[in-house]
C-alpha cells in the first residue's frame, strides 16, 4: 500500500454534494462487479468527502480497509473513478482519527440533495450486542471486582491497556456475558466510530464452516481483522476445532499487533482449557485474566434488591434474605426467580409472599438438576467408556471413541434443548446429519442390545440426577 495516498484528517469535513453523487455512481459499478457480502462489508462503509480536480477523497474506517480494498479491488475501483470522472480520476483514502469530534455528514447518497446532518457511525454489520448489557446495572461485588474493574479502563482505552487480551472466566451465569457485553457498548457510546464485535466462539465457528463452503475464507478473516475491538464469548468451545483454532490465532496475532482490542471470556482459566492450541493458550495469558466468583450472601442481597426495583417491585428483608440463602451459585438464576415471582403473583393477583416466595425457590431448585449441558453429558459418557474428552471431539474412529461419541450425541439430543447444529459443533464441528445418524443408530443398537440399553439409561439417571 502506498502510505503517501493515506492522510489523517484532523479537522472536521462536509461531504460535498458533488463527491457525494460522484461516490454513488462509483459504488453503482463496483456493486455490479463484486457479491453483495463484499460489498456492504468493504465499500458501504466509504465515505466520499470531497472532489478537486479529479481527485476523489474518501473516508475509510482505518488503515486495514486500505490495505485490503489495494490489495483485492484495486483494479475494480479505479476502473470504476475512471468511468465516472475520467482518466485523471484520483482516489485518496482519508482515515478518521479516533479522538475527533465526529465531523457534521449530509447524507447526500440518500437524498441526492443537501439533507439534514446525520452522524457517521461505524456501524454497516450486525455487532451482536444487546444494549441491555451496561456497566450501570452490573452491581459490583467482590466476586468481579478484578474483571470489572478491568472491563471498565479497557472501555476508556481500548488496545490501549496492557489487558490485551482481556480473558474473563467463570462458572455459568456469574456474568461474564454480561461484562464483556458493556465492554462494547460503552466503547461504541464513547468511540461511535470504532468497530465492534461481540459474538459467541460458537457462532464465529458457524461462520468460519460458511465461509469455508462458499470459498470466502479470506474474506472471513479480513472482518474480523478489521474489528477495533473483537470480544469472542465462551471460547472454550473452540476445543476440539483444530482448523477454527489456527484461523483465530492469525486474527488474534493481527489485531493484537495492531494494538486493538482482544476480550474473551471461558468457563476455565487458560491454562485449564485442555484440547486448546498451546500457541493459543500462551498468548491467552499475555494481557490480564480475571475470574468471577459465585457472589456473596452481601452482593446477592444487592442484586436482588436493585433488579427487583428495576421490576418495580419491594420485597421484604426476610423474602430478600430467603431468596439469597437459597439461591446461591449463580446470578441468572436470582434473577430467574425474581420473574418468576412477578408472574406468579400478577397471574394469581396475590401479593408476593414467603410461601410463594419458597414454592418458586424449590421449583428453580428442581429444575436446576435436569438442566444439563452437552459437556456434562460429554464428561459423564467419556468417564463410563473410559475414552479421552477430547477424542470424541476429534476424528477418531476407534471403536470405543465411535461408541461415547454416539452415546453422548443420543443423550444431548434427549436431555437438551440444543439444536442438532449445535449438538454437532460441540463434537468437534460435525454437521447436523452426524447427530442425527447417532441418534439412529443408538436408538437401533439399544433395541438389540439389552446390556446398551442399561448402560444408557444409568447414564441418563446419572446426568438427570447429577451424580
Ligand atoms: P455468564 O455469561 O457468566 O453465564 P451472564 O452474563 O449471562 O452470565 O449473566 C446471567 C444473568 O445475570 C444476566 O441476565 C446478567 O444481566 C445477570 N448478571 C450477572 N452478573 C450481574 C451483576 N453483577 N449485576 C447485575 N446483573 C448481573
Ligand atoms: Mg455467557
């Protein structure tokens, strides 16, 4: 890329209305010529800025896009200034500084006439964040102090904290989800032009497989190379998925050279994520860990409190001190409980009571032990076959590998919600029509043969009753 061609602008800039109309038979060329996916991701985000003497000037949301847009779609885009503004046509790329004021856009592509002015957003592809999620409703506590308060500088400066990467851990609804989602939302509310993306490790998976069958790897992977910030949630899922995991670690090496911003949460420490590429776990412990705890008596007290006043509701220190003996473990389920207080008593009309209050609390209790998740059933299964976690999420076709796997595929489809698809990325990325020949077949094995059969049915009593 010839760094001479890219500025930094400094100073505010109105669109001009000639750029602007320039710019939009430009894009009416380009859009011809390349997938749709390609170009919303590459060229809706430019941003004509103005137009002297041939020379177009355009914005783009940082150096990458430079990079990428020389690299792949040179010839296409200067083919296209040409037809439009003749063989003299010019294009410079102007790149935003961060810490500048947003400048005043008329939306002239839109309008094709002087419109009202509108702020320019970075924001030209879902970024899977609920703005739900804030820091102003994450009640402190000790339990995630460290994690918080980490959560909180890295939104201040992101990339620019040594909690590169920022690795959160913790046990389920503890609020991992939560955090990191605030980590985005407070960085696009101060930084409204840098890109963002929240997405689960399990969706970006998703989306690597898609990639992969419609040839767009590279693609793929320049998106998330061009993310200021990338949060990936629930990353130990990527166990097991050898070819997701080598991708990752080039995104991971490319944006952290960059000095952008890398958050990631796990149900375990690094160091624990067993079947996770050693080069990966290693630069996992570069920036900052930080786990969250079970919360204290105090800080349940404190959650209960501020959500069931958010619910618009007042409950009495004894209800409060009930539900927080009670229900200890984990904060999804506190707030589970407070719902399901409002409607019962809106239902029934009666005011919320401790004898509701103990019915609802022993329901959730009953039902937190059929819950289960894919790894328990996986862990249980292994541990009865005496094969290696790992193994059945990888392509082994030993017999006994072939048998757990089976097994614990036939158990998540009976004990779970989860979709086949899902089911299927948990043992080791397979597809929806593996699980569903291992239901089959487990189901077909255990009519002939008793002694499965009671094999599978102890696992399920085990899974069911947790023991
Ligand atoms: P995890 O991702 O760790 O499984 P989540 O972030 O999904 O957990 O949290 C579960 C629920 O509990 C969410 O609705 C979240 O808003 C709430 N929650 C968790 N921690 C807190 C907290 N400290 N303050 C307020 N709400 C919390
Ligand atoms: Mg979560």
């Amino acid at each position: 890329m010839d760094n001479s061609l890219a500025e930094i602008q400094t100073n505010s800039e109105n669109i001009s209305s000639e750029a602007a109309l320039i710019w939009k038979n430009c894009l009416s060329i380009i859009k011809e010529n390349v997938p749709l996916i390609t170009y919303n991701t590459w060229f809706l985000p430019i941003k004509p800025l103005s137009i002297e003497s041939g020379k177009l000037r355009i914005q783009v949301p940082n150096n990458f896009f430079i990079e990428w847009i020389e690299e792949h779609y040179n010839t296409l885009i200067t083919r296209a200034i040409r037809q439009v503004i003749g063989e003299e046509a010019e294009l410079i790329y102007v790149i935003l500084e961060e810490d500048d004021p947003l400048p005043p856009m008329v939306d002239a592509i839109a309008e094709e006439k002087p419109a009202p002015k509108t702020v320019a957003k970075a924001k030209d592809f879902d970024n899977y964040l609920n703005p739900r999620y804030t820091f102003e409703n994450f009640i402190k506590g000790e339990n995630n102090q460290l994690a918080r308060a980490a959560s909180v500088a890295i939104s201040k400066n992101p990339g620019n904290t040594s909690f590169n990467p920022l690795f959160i851990y913790g046990g389920v609804g503890l609020g991992k989800t939560h955090l990191v989602q605030a980590i985005g939302n407070t960085v696009l509310k101060n930084f409204p032009r840098k890109r963002v993306i929240y997405l689960s490790s399990d969706i970006f998976t998703i989306e690597f497989v898609e990639a992969i069958q419609n040839n767009k790897v590279n693609e793929f992977s320049a998106f998330y190379k061009s993310m200021d910030v990338l949060i990936i949630d629930d990353i130990q899922f990527l166990i097991g998925k050898e070819k997701t995991q080598d991708l990752f670690f080039h995104i991971f090496n490319t944006l952290h050279q960059m000095g952008k911003q890398i958050v990631l949460t796990s149900d375990k420490p690094p160091k624990e994520l067993k079947g996770m590429n050693e080069r990966l776990i290693s630069r996992f412990q570069w920036g900052l860990s930080a786990d969250i705890q079970p919360p204290d008596f105090e800080t349940r007290i404190a959650i209960l409190k501020n959500k069931s006043e958010n619910y618009g509701i007042e409950l009495s220190p004894e209800i409060l001190e009930y539900i927080a003996h009670n229900i200890t473990s984990n904060i999804r389920e506190l707030e589970g409980c407070l719902i399901k207080l409002l409607a019962s008593s809106s239902l029934s009309s009666k005011e919320i009571d401790l004898e509701l209050v103990k019915k609802t609390v022993n329901e959730i209790s009953t039902k937190r032990q059929i819950k289960t998740s894919i790894e328990t059933i996986t862990k249980i299964v292994c541990e009865h076959f005496n094969v290696d976690e790992n193994k059945v999420r990888e392509k082994n076709r030993k017999k006994e590998v072939v048998i757990a796997r089976q097994v614990a595929m036939y158990l998540a489809k009976k004990l779970t919600n989860f979709s086949l698809k899902t089911i299927g990325l948990h043992f080791g990325g397979r597809d929806h029509s593996t699980v569903i020949h291992a239901f089959n077949n487990v189901d077909n094995m255990m009519a002939q043969d008793p002694k499965l059969k009671e094999k599978v049915e102890h696992l399920r009593n085990r899974i069911e009753l947790g023991y």
